[in-house]
C-alpha cells in the first residue's frame, strides 16, 4: 500500500521535477504538470493519455479512476494511494512523467 510520503519521493527523484502549489493541490512538474496531489493525501491525480487511462482503469479499478469534469476525458486520472502498491505508484508516476519531459530528457 503506497502512502503521501511514497508519492513524493517517488515523484521527486524524476529527473526535473519540481513541486509548487496548485489550488488545494500540489502540483509535480518538468515542462508542464503530470500530478497533482491531493491536500489529504490520499489520492493524486495523474495526467496519461486517454488510452492509458482506460487500461489503467480496466485492470486495476480499485486505483484508478477518471477524474469526473472535462479533465477527466483529456486523460487525468485519479490514483487513490492507499490501494496501490509502491511500485504501481512508481510505475503510474513514471508513465505521468514521461508526457511531461522534453523530449531531449526523455529515457
């Protein structure tokens, strides 16, 4: 079960990530935002494309869901931390990240 302290790690040893503040969010970034955590803790949102995020969601419901607006349909999707495992949440993370980097940076 991944928690607040996973997702900030995780999402802080992606190459040029930063973090700032995002309405009642956090917001991670590179070029542009790839996640969003949640004031609780509890659930981030994270930005795929919209056929990542209906895998994500198919196989593994119980963490991932659509964001429920318009942001929702262009990919954001919610992952709720406390029903992934540290190395989905690094995975998630990661596929977030990759949309987000220059393409020089990309791995």
């Amino acid at each position: 079960m991944a928690n607040e302290a996973n997702f900030r790690d995780i999402a802080c040893a992606l190459e040029g990530t930063i973090f700032a503040p995002h309405f009642n969010r956090t917001a991670f970034k590179v070029n542009r935002t790839y996640a969003t955590l949640a004031k609780d803790g509890l659930s981030a949102n994270l930005k795929y494309t919209p056929d990542e995020q209906e895998l994500k969601c198919m196989v593994h419901p119980e963490g991932f869901r659509p964001v429920d607006n318009k942001w929702g349909q262009q990919g954001w999707t919610v992952c709720t931390l406390a029903a992934v495992t540290k190395d989905e949440l690094r995975v998630a993370l990661e596929t977030a990240w990759q949309h987000a980097v220059p393409k020089k940076v990309k791995r």
